[in-house]
C-alpha cells in the first residue's frame, strides 16, 4: 500500500438514521462513508459519475422550461339557499291567494245612512248589484257608487265600505233639493249638486230659477246647458248660498233667481229686496257680499242692491223702494193703474194737444202724414 494512501476504514453498519441533533437530513452511515472514501482520492483517480444534459442545466432554467400546470382554485360549494327561499315564496304567495278566492266572499250586504222617503234598502242592494258569494276583495266599488245614485235619484251618493272577512257597507247619502227650474211650464226639481231629481214638484220652499231649457231632464241625470255657463252660474250659487247664509247669519230664504241673460243676473230675496248681480265674474264674491248686507240690521227691508261693482269697490248701493217680480209660468203681470187726475190742479194748455190712448197718437200721425202729402200741398200751399 503506499505510504500516501490512507488506509480504509471499515464500514459501519447501517444505521436507520434520517437527520442529526441539529434536524437537518443525513444520509445512511454507508453511503457517507463511501463518499468519503471517493473524496479522500486524488481528482484522477475518483469515479466519474455520468450526468446528463439535463443535470448540467440550472435548477432555475430547468424549472422555468417546464410546462406549468393551471392553477386550480378550489370549488365553492353552491349555496341552495335562494332556491329554498324562491320555493317558501312562492307557497305563500299560492296560501295568500288561496285564501282570497275561498275565504274572503260577500256574505252579508248592510245598508246604513239616511234612506230617502220612499226607497228601501232592498232597492239599494239591487241597484248596486253585488250579490252575495262574490269575492268581497276584487269587488268593484265604482259600479256600484255610479250604480245607485243613477238608478234612485233620491240617493246623491253611496260609499262602499268592505268589512273582511265576509261582510259588505254601503253607505247612503239622500239628495238634498236646492232648486226648481221653470221648463217648459212646469217644474223640474235639482238637486245642490245640480242633479235632476223628478219632473214635478211643490217649489214653494225652493229657490226658483229662470234659465233656459236644459239639454237631459231625465231623472237622476245632471243638468247640461247649450251655454255651458248657465251650468256653472247654477252651481255656483246652489253651493255659495247656504254657506254664505250660515257665515253672515241671514236667517231668510232666497226665492228666484233669473238666469235668462248672463249677463244682468237678478236674485230676489224675499220677494222684497232685488239683488243686481251683473255678469258671473266674481259671483261667489257678490253672493256673499250680499248676505252681509241683508244681515245688517240698517239694511232697508224692501228696494234693490247693486253688487255689479262691489268687487272693485267692496260697497254696494241700496235703493229702497218697490221691487216687482217677474211673471212665472201661468201668471199675467198685474197692468199697471193709471194716474188718478188732481181736480185741484192746475190744468195745462198744452195738454189737450198730447193724445191720451195710443189710437189716439196713430190718428194724429196719420193726420200728420195725409196733410204733407202731394194732393194736399197742391191745394193748400200755405201749409210748406
């Protein structure tokens, strides 16, 4: 052996030992030895190891020229909540309805309020027509409050009120007359709400009106006017009045009200004092206006107040005197009395020229005419 060789150690026995005190990976005993013993040779003299093409390659390149595989995430779990929610949903929305179309039908129809004389409350019920079993919530309420009052014009309006589970209101409110309109020589009754109510009545206690025929006198209709003012005028005042009367406290009645031209209205009061209300402009003003005046205890009893200006100048002009009616459907206008002559007075010569009788005037004009005609001036040629 040489002196420079060192000489071989025997082999250890192989120890199952992975890594050192310090944690760090060790190989097997016997396989450290035998790199040992290669290291321990000279670089001549140690085995070649065989490498490949690809050992000689950096770990890094190596590692960059491998196809890389796609990153796959991890699936979420779906989540069946929306669904069990749609499901819960949609059974209650099927109970819901369900229960509108099997429970909730008309059982009972209640009719309250004020009945006009006259009407019964079967006569409501058939008017409306809901019958019992229908679905008390897909009820219409409109049919039935535009039902009734055109069927019963005694009835100006009827509220539906539905009381679940089974039962149905409706609410009546009589038709309150406000005026009676001179149609064709008789009496038609209206309603405030200007609703034709029956085409004969007693108008003694009702504000009469003098108007131009209306268009439909047809019971349980409204009334419509060729001039759409004459309308508005009427409603105008079947509305202010009463409200006008219970402000300025005026305890009296208003008894005709001329509507023929629209332009000069006249309202009577009492048959004793003619209020000139002029044109429509302002007319709820002057309505009012005018109560105050007939509520001042220094207001004359008889005589005619102007309202055509009091909008402009908040005053109207009282004259007192005698205030004649106009004459209504039947009724002559009582003539005139003549002058009775003063035997003390004085006569007037020149009165026995002034005709008395219109006879008596178309006499002296035909006189007149006859002595300035050609045959006359021919023969008495002083006369020119």
């Amino acid at each position: 052996m040489p002196q420079d060789q060192k000489p071989r150690q025997p082999l250890k026995p192989f120890e199952d030992v992975h890594s050192d005190s310090g944690g760090e990976p060790r190989r097997p005993d016997f396989i450290q030895n035998r790199l040992n013993e290669e290291w321990d040779l000279p670089q001549w003299e140690r085995p070649r190891r065989r490498t490949s093409p690809e050992e000689d390659v950096p770990p890094e390149e190596r590692d960059a020229a491998l196809p890389r595989e796609p990153v796959r995430r991890p699936e979420k779990r779906r989540s069946r909540r929306p669904l069990a929610v749609a499901i819960i949903l949609v059974m209650i929305v099927l109970t819901v309805l369900a229960a509108i179309l099997l429970v909730f039908k008309v059982g009972e129809i209640q009719v309250s309020g004020s009945l006009p004389e006259g009407v019964t409350v079967q006569q409501v019920i058939d008017a409306s027509g809901i019958e019992v079993g229908e679905n008390l919530v897909f009820l219409s309420s409109r049919e039935a409050r535009e039902a009734v009052p055109a069927l019963i014009p005694a009835i100006q309006e009827v509220k539906v009120h539905k009381h679940l589970p089974t039962t149905l209101e409706l609410e009546v409110l009589p038709a309150r007359s406000g005026a009676a309109l001179l149609v064709g020589g008789s009496w038609l009754i209206v309603s405030d709400q200007s609703k034709i109510l029956s085409q004969s009545g007693d108008p003694e206690t009702l504000l009469k009106v003098l108007c131009p025929a209306p268009e439909e006198t047809a019971p349980g209709a409204f009334l419509t006017f060729e001039d759409p003012a004459v309308g508005e005028i009427l409603t105008t005042v079947l509305t202010t009045l009463p409200q006008a009367q219970e402000e300025s406290g005026l305890t009296g009645s208003f008894t005709l009200l001329d509507l023929r031209d629209t332009a000069a209205m006249t309202l009577y009061y009492e048959d004793k004092v003619l209020l000139k209300l002029g044109s429509a402009l302002e007319l709820a003003y002057k309505l009012k206006a005018g109560c105050r005046f007939l509520a001042d205890p220094t207001a004359a009893e008889t005589g005619e107040l102007d309202l055509t200006s009091t909008p402009e100048t908040k005053r109207g002009v009282m004259t007192a005197g005698t205030v004649a009616l106009p004459p209504l459907a039947g009724q002559t206008p009582e003539p005139t009395p003549a002058p009775t002559p003063d035997p003390d007075a004085t006569p007037n010569p020149r009165d026995k020229d002034i005709p008395d009788t219109v006879a008596q005037a178309g006499a002296a004009a035909s006189k007149v005419i006859i002595m300035f005609s050609h045959d006359t001036l021919e023969s008495n040629p002083q006369i020119s």
